[in-house]
C-alpha cells in the first residue's frame, strides 16, 4: 500500500497475458527463497515502479483462494519512498482516496483491504463515568472539531436512562462530524443497531457463532488465540493490549512493544494498539504493526 500524504492509495492495472488482466489490485509481487517480505516488497517496487522504499510498516496478513492458486498476502504501508512511481511493465496506475476507489474490477483479494483502509488511526474510547456527561461531551465536541473520526462509546455498570441519553447525545456529536461510533457489548444491542455497530468484550466474542450483521465490528483482544478468533469471525478491526500497564485493568499482564509486535505480525486484520498509550506512541505503535492507537484518557485530556 502506498500511501500519499494525502491520504490517496495507488491501484495497479494486471497487465494481458496474467490471471484476472484488467483487474486493479496493489502493487506487489512473490517472495523469493530466503527473502524477508519487507526486502521482498522493496525489490518489487523498485522493478515494478522504480520506487526506493524507505520506509515500510506491517499491517495485516491474509489467505485467498483464486481458481488458480492459493495465496498468502502481506499487506505493508509504505509511508516514504523516493522516486515517482511509473509503469515500468505497462501497467496503468491509479491515484485513489480509499472513500473513492472509482476502479473495477477490484481484485477480490484487495477488496477487503478498501475497508483497512477506510479504518480512522485513532480510536477514542469514552471516559463521561469519570469525566462526568457535561464535561465529557464537551471534550468530545472538541475531539470531533479537531479530526476525531471513531469513538467507542464504552461506560459499563452507567444506569440505563443515564446511559440513554448519553448514547443520544454522542450518536448526534458523531452524526454531526461524520464519525463512527460503535457500542461496547456491555450495552444492548438495541444500540449498536442504532450507529455503526460494536465493539465485543473478549469474553463476548468467544460464543459469537458468525459475524454480527452489522456495519462495523470490532473485538478486545488480549493473546493469540482471541486475535485468530476475531479473524475467523471476520470482524473489521481488534484493539490488541494492554501495551503498557493502565489505571483501567490494574494487575492485567501487559504485552509490552515487543510482544505486541509479535502478536500482530500475521493478524488478519488491523490492529489497533490499547493501554497507557497516547499520541506520542502513535509513530512507535504503526512502526509494531499497528493500525493506529485506541487510547481513553489521553483522548480527553
């Protein structure tokens, strides 16, 4: 994936003579023998676009089956590089902001990765039981104002008619900003119905048979096995933590970076990193294969 500053992805048109010709996928190419995926995907953009890459981040790893071959795709962000990307092999390219893709047919390997991509980096997770309503929304209001695009609304153990309220208020904030709000499974699911759907509590995403049907949905995870289970449910992005210990989960173990690392580096979707983190953390966290950082109190402050 590279990504222009702006925010706009570059698409690839397969060339005559390949399975799919015609379809827009991502650049890329095979590993050879011995060759690590980020050397891998340097050399291939370098032959492909007449790239250098300078730097490249781990995202998400993912299998498909075509009719002729059973793949597995390491998806990387490449944030720098030098050099103007051009068709080195004949293929047209593409310049897309992933809310405008406008290309078809999509590979449907990267047809997935389009929602990746819409995912905000920052995940503001709410605080009003702490903040109190007045004062949380108000900082809310002020998030919004400054970019905040994805807020889960997260206050276990709120009386229901003050919880309701709240909900009204925040749906209306986010609404207002055009930004995602999902609903903490520790809350009806009335409410998760009435924005864009849930965020799962570890424990509740275990007996989950399928997918909720809803637009958006996301799970707590807190080892590999909860990290595989949200994959197979296919669920559009984890929080993955704590990284650091945090006032929330006293005594919870923490993961550290280097853990953290290692836990997302064959996750099936993007991972956003959670737990005494705040915004200084942000380049460090993507840098470990996150998505971006899911943070509570340092959203507010």
């Amino acid at each position: 994936m590279l990504v222009r500053a702006d925010g706009a992805v570059l698409f690839g048109q397969r060339p005559a003579g390949k399975p799919y010709a015609g379809w827009w996928e991502f650049p890329g190419g095979k590993l050879e023998a011995g060759e690590s995926v980020e050397a891998a995907l340097a050399r291939e953009l370098r032959e492909e676009l007449g790239i250098d890459v300078r730097v490249s981040h781990p995202w998400v790893v993912r299998e498909h089956v075509y009719p002729h071959a059973h793949v597995r795709l390491y998806f990387r962000r490449v944030a720098e590089w030098s050099g103007d990307p051009h068709a080195r092999e004949g293929q047209a390219l593409a310049w897309r902001h992933p809310a405008r893709i406008g290309l078809a047919p999509l590979l449907p390997a990267a047809v997935p990765a389009i929602g990746w991509l819409r995912l905000p980096g920052r995940l503001g997770l709410s605080c009003a039981s702490e903040l109190g309503d007045p004062a949380f929304l108000q900082r809310l209001e002020r998030r919004l104002d400054a970019g905040l695009r994805f807020v889960q609304l997260r206050e276990p153990g709120m009386e229901a008619a003050r919880f309701d309220a709240l909900f009204r208020r925040v749906r209306d904030l986010c609404v207002r900003h055009r930004a995602r709000l999902v609903v903490n499974s520790a809350h009806p699911a009335s409410y998760w119905a009435a924005c864009d759907g849930v965020h799962l509590r570890g424990a509740d995403m275990q007996p989950v048979g399928s997918r909720p049907r809803l637009p958006l949905v996301g799970a707590s995870c807190h080892d590999a096995r909860e990290l595989a289970r949200a994959g197979e449910l296919g669920l559009d992005y984890a929080v993955l933590g704590p990284v650091r210990p945090t006032p929330t989960h006293p005594g919870a173990r923490v993961l550290g970076w280097d853990e953290f690392a290692r836990l997302a580096a064959r996750t099936r979707l993007p991972v956003f990193a959670l737990g005494g983190l705040d915004e200084g953390d942000a380049v460090q966290a993507v840098g470990a294969g996150a998505h971006g950082i899911a943070t509570m109190r340092a959203t507010w402050r």
